[in-house]
C-alpha cells in the first residue's frame, strides 16, 4: 500500500456520524483510558470534535484512508518541566485494522510533533495485551523503555504499561 494512501487532517462537525460510528466498540475502549467514553454517541463525537476545532496548535487529527475517516490520532503535550515532551494516543475503526494504517499515522504526527511543534519527545503507554499497538509503535521506529509494573486498572483487572518513546534527531 501506498503510504499516499493515508493522512492526517483537521476534524470536522461533519465527521461526527463517521466518528461515532467507528469508536463505539468496546475493543477499542478496552486499550485506552476511561475517559474515553463508551458507549460513543455522536454527541460525544461532537464534544470532542468542537475541542479539536478551538485547539491551537492542533494535536488532534483525523486519520484518513483512501478519503474516508478511519481513525483519529493525538498528541497531549505536557506541563511545566515536561513541555517538550507528549503522550501519543491513537485508535483506528475495526475495519480498517491490519492495513499499516497506524504505524503510518504514528510516523505522520511524529514528523509534525517534531517539526511544527519543535517537541524533544514523544511517548507512549500500552496496555501489556495490546500487541498490535507495540507492533504499530515499532514500525514507526519507537522503542521500549520499560514497564511499569502494574500501572494500570482496567474493566476490574490489573495490568503492566509498557512504555514507548521516540526522541527528536534534531
Ligand atoms: C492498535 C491499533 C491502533 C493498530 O492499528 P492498525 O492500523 O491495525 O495497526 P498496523 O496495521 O499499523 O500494525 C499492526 C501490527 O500488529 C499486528 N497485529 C495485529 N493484531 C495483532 C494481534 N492480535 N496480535 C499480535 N499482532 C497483531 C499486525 O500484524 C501488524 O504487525 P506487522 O506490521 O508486523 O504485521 C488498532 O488495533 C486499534 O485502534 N486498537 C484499539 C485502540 C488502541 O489500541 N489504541 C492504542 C492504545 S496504546
């Protein structure tokens, strides 16, 4: 597949049936934190949408493939001593899954969280099970930097963060 084939750019009111319709599934609420609502109405999808839009400098964007929204992907850039650093978050819609589609969209925002954004370093946690996602980090040239043991409590059950990072070349 053509990498042409994937980008990322500003959400729209106009994606939110699209939205909504791809991040109500409880496999994807199952790798992210709880503040990602499930179930996922498209009033959800328009709160976070109508956020994204007043944004500056953006750090959220849609993913799109083959100009249809499949995804979304973000970066919450930190406080205080941490500045130049960002957590990444991502989810792409079920069926769109196994295309590339994620490493792809990781390496498109790694570029601007880097360039536009002038960051130092970008981060991610994965849940221990979420296997696809490690896969996706490390096609994007991010690597382990550990585990922290425990970290996570999710639907009633304990889990190891294994965290990811890529620093800035420049
Ligand atoms: C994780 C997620 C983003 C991956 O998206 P994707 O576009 O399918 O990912 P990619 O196609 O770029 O890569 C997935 C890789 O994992 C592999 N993979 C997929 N499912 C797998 C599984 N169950 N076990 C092991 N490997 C798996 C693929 O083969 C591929 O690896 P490869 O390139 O070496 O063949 C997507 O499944 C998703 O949105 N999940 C729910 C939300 C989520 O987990 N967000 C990230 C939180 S950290």
């Amino acid at each position: 597949m053509k990498p042409e084939e994937i980008k990322l750019r500003e959400l729209h009111l106009s994606d939110k049936s699209q939205l909504a319709k791809l991040a109500n599934n409880k496999k994807i609420w199952d790798n992210l934190r709880d503040s990602f609502p499930y179930p996922y109405s498209e009033k959800d999808a328009e709160l976070f949408i109508s956020v994204t839009i007043e944004e500056s400098p953006k750090q959220n964007f849609a993913i799109q493939y083959d100009g249809e929204l499949c995804g979304v992907i973000g970066l919450i850039i930190q406080n205080d001593i941490y500045s130049k650093s960002a957590e990444i978050g991502y989810w792409i819609g079920e069926p769109f899954w196994g295309k590339g589609i994620a490493a792809t969209a990781i390496k498109l925002i790694t570029n601007y969280g880097f360039e536009d954004l002038r960051l130092i370093r970008i981060y991610a946690g994965v849940f221990d099970y979420n296997i696809a996602s490690m896969k996706a980090l490390e096609n994007s040239g991010y690597k382990k930097e550990g585990v922290f043991k425990k970290a996570v409590f999710k639907n009633d059950n304990v889990f190891d963060e294994h965290r990811y990072y890529k620093l800035n070349a420049h």
